[in-house]
C-alpha cells in the first residue's frame, strides 16, 4: 500500500468536489481512471472517483438485471453488456451488495 493511501479523503463528496470530477470528466473522457483524482486535483482514490461518477443504479437497471439474472445466473460480463456504461465487475459488486439473497 502506498504511503499517499491512508491520506485518501473518504466519506461523502462535497458539491466542490462533484464540480472538480465533472470538469476533468469533461476535458479527458471516461478513461484512465487511475490519472483522475491527479488530473481533478481530488484527494480520492481512482475508484471512488470512478464509483462516483457512474452514480447508483437506477431502477430500471436493476429490473433488467434481475431479469438477466434469472434467465444468465451469474455471467456477469453478459449481463453488463445490456447495461451500458456498466462493467462486470460494478454489476457483480451491486448484486453480491444489494440483491443476493
């Protein structure tokens, strides 16, 4: 673990914060996640910017990801190809969090 680690703001994101992201979003694109916080000038780590940035699932997402899986089970790189903007791990991560049963 790196030094820098443990200086990691966490918690809730202020509205200034929010205001940094979107600009750096805005000029560099979705990618290269781990340049974010850097580029932003955010005192985050990589994820939680990307976290962040996606926002929560909404609730039409999660009935198709019921759905599909229902129909998939746990094929999670499947799944996430209907959700754009989703990977198969932030599908994967939300249904072991928030609908396994």
């Amino acid at each position: 673990m790196s030094g820098n680690a443990s200086k990691l703001r966490k918690g809730a994101w202020g509205s200034d914060e929010d205001t940094l992201l979107r600009r750096c979003i805005e000029e560099y694109g979705e990618e290269k996640w781990h340049l974010v916080p850097q580029r932003a000038g955010l005192n985050r780590c990589r994820k939680s910017c990307r976290l962040r940035w996606r926002g929560e699932f909404g609730e039409d997402e999660v009935d198709l990801m019921i759905r599909l899986h229902r129909l998939l089970g746990n094929r999670w790189s499947l799944i996430a190809g209907r959700l754009p903007g989703r990977t198969a791990n932030d599908v994967k991560n939300f249904w072991n969090t928030n609908l396994q049963k």
